[in-house]
C-alpha cells in the first residue's frame, strides 16, 4: 500500500514538501525516488520479506524515506529513534540503519550507519534534501518488483511510550494500516493542512499514518528533538494553523508565553490533561481545543469535536464514532452499564496484529476482538468516554 500511495502522491503532489527539518525540503517526488533507491539497496544488502528494518536513526527526512523503502520491498519497519536503542533487543532485526554515534559495536548485527554530517543544516533559507545523506544505502536502480496483496503482511512496528511500563513494539499489517488511511483521507486526495509532528516518529501519530499524510499531501514539519521553543519556532516561522502535542509539551508552550496568531485549533493527547490546561489554552488562543484517545495497541481511538461544547474536552475524551467501538468491562469481562466504572476497552479494524515477539498478545485481547487500554472510565449519560485512572495492568493511552 505505501508504495502505491508514495507513487501517486509523487504524481500528484511533485514537488511539495512532504517532509521539512529546518532548512531541508523533502519533496513528495524525491521521497518516492529516493526510496525507491533505497528499497534497491535493502534489497542487494539481502533483506527479504518480513524481515525488520530497525532504523536507529534521529527523527528527520532519512526516516522517512527508509520506513518508505522498506514497505516497498515486503520489510517491517522499526522506528526505533536515536534515543531508545535498547528497543532493538527485542526484535531480532535483519537490518539497522543509524546515524554516526548513535550505535555501540554490533558485530552480529548487519548494520548501516549513513552519513549524515553530508548536506548539514545551516539554518539559512530552504534547500532540497541532499540525497548524499543517505550514503550507499542507496542504489540507482529500480526497486524489486510490486509483492501481490496481502492484508495480512506485517508493515510497521510502532513502539509506546514506556510512559506506564517497559515500551512495546506493536506490529501493524496492511490491513490496519488501510483502516487507519480510510478514517484519516478516505477517498479524498490533497487537502492535507501542514503539521508539526510533537512526537517521535517511531510512535503511533506518524508511523500508521504515514498512509493519510502521503494521500493528503500533508507537509509534515520534523524536529529531530523536540522542544517548546523550536516548536514555537516552527508554528510561527511557517504560519501552521494547527497546535498538537501531548499535555505536557501544550503546558510548556503555555509557560513560554509566546503568541501564535494564526492558530485555528489545538489537539492535546498521549496522556491524562488536567481541565485547567483546555481552559488555559482556550483563553491563550482563542481557538478550539479538541482532546484526543486511544493507545498504541488500538490504532484509532475517540476524540472530541471542534463544535463540541468546550466542557467535553474538559472532563471526557470523545464518543465512540467513525467506527471506533467503546467497551466497559468489569474484571470478569462483563459489560457495565452508563455510568459504572470499569476498564476501557476499544474495537476497530486497526487494532494491533499484536506485539513484536508475540510476548503478551493473548493477556491483550478480550474474545471478541476488543483490545484493553489498561485505563480505567466510564460512559457517562451523555455519551462521553470519561477516565478516572488506571487499572493494575494494560497498555497505555497514547497519541
């Protein structure tokens, strides 16, 4: 599927930006060709069907264009950044491709580090990505051939937070991936508003929809670190029209005081808010703050509406909708009724194929396809999905 969207979106979107990190401009038609180059090397260094392609690398263009590559050849992506190197001892990669200094010594590992010290970020105006960064991870030559459909076949490996235990890596197939496109574009082409991305990209926000930002054309703005100030940056330098980040990252751009006169919305999840945030946020900006939910293992989740009545995103997280079903369960497994407190549990066509390794898998899922959230709430008698906390096990909410 991403090969077949890369390609269109190429063709439609050309050379617009699909990928900005400082002054480098990833264009939607360099990223369809470059990792088409890529994908040819994967292929020539022996990686195969199904094999994991760990990218060990800083969040930025090289990510995205080998998450692409390794899609177009049948691999499984890993994002697992620069930062959480100790993920990779879970998953047994074929490949992992990394940045100088990032890795120590693996000599059982085939590892390629690329050159990313080539094309360095001056900060001065915008310039084309320089496919020198990528080194000889890329060959000049078409990619192996399209693989048949398959629904089934693993595509990425997105990781939680490790906010509430040890991070997962949480494998997403093609079918997934195509539920999370049909909710995000649906049959639409272009339209996508540019975004900055709050979170890394190894995680749940950009490594399943990647297929709706490829199908919108959204230009997705990447800091290989995050921080308040350089995200405020970004926001005003490039006049985005949209503020998202977790409750946290939202407190500190508060905190900073700076104004951003072309906000038309704010998004906050991948954590508990307290009230006090949406009305500080309100009152700052001025504009809509819609609250958001889900968890890795999910896929979709709920969120509330900008028409919604502002109280919604104060004490609840959404309605079930857009086919994202909303379970209440007692520790039996029985259904509660409106108003009784229980474990959240969520249902869509996204939902995970499972976790890397399969450790974990059956203690994940209830019977009837329903995966638990770990978090603890109530439907209240408006319809709201309201959380009060966390149970003793589960995954984690998140972005």
């Amino acid at each position: 599927m991403l090969r077949l969207l890369a390609g269109e979106a190429a063709r439609r979107f050309g050379e617009h930006a699909a990928v900005v990190t400082g002054s480098s401009v990833l264009s939607f038609a360099a990223l369809d060709r470059l990792s088409d180059q890529v994908a040819a090397g994967l292929a020539h260094r022996g990686t195969r069907v199904g094999d994991v392609v760990a990218l060990a690398l800083p969040d930025g263009p090289e990510f995205v264009i080998c998450h692409v590559a390794a899609a177009k050849i049948g691999a499984v992506a890993a994002g697992v950044g620069a930062r959480r190197t100790g993920l990779l001892a879970a998953l047994d990669p074929a490949l992992v491709v990394t940045a100088p200094g990032v890795l120590p010594p693996m000599p059982a590992v085939d590892v390629v580090t690329l050159p990313l010290g080539a094309g360095r970020d001056t900060g001065e105006g915008t310039r084309p990505y320089d496919p020198a960064r990528l080194g000889g991870l890329r060959r000049a030559e078409p990619p192996p051939p399209p693989l048949p459909p398959d629904p089934g076949r693993p595509v990425v490996i997105a990781f939680t937070s490790g906010r509430t235990g040890p991070p997962k890596g949480v494998v997403f197939g093609a079918r997934q991936l195509d539920a999370i496109r049909a909710r995000g574009a649906g049959h639409r082409w272009g339209g996508g508003d540019p975004r900055l991305v709050p979170h890394p990209l190894g995680r749940l926000g950009f490594a399943t929809r990647l297929p709706v930002f490829l199908q919108t054309g959204r230009t997705c703005h990447v800091l290989p670190a995050w921080s308040a100030e350089g995200a405020v940056r970004v926001l005003r330098d490039h006049r985005l029209g949209v503020l998202q980040g977790s409750p946290e990252q939202l407190a500190e751009i508060l905190d900073g005081g700076e104004d951003l006169p072309r906000l038309s919305l704010v998004l906050c999840g991948g954590g508990p808010a307290p009230p006090e945030l949406f009305q500080a946020l309100r009152d700052r900006y001025g504009v809509p703050v819609c609250n958001r939910y889900s968890c890795t293992e999910a896929g979709l989740g709920l969120g509330t509406r900008p028409d919604d009545p502002p109280e919604d995103a104060e004490v609840g997280v959404g309605r079930p909708s857009g086919g994202v079903d909303v379970s209440v369960r007692d520790a039996a497994g029985r259904v509660l009724p409106e108003g009784e407190e229980g474990e959240v549990l969520l249902r869509s066509r996204a939902v995970m194929s499972g976790y890397a390794g399969g450790r974990g898998d059956r203690a994940a899922f209830a019977r009837d396809g329903f995966v638990r959230t770990g978090d603890r709430g109530y439907i209240d008698h408006r319809g709201r999905l309201r959380l009060v906390g966390r149970v003793a096990r589960g995954p984690r909410s998140s972005a």
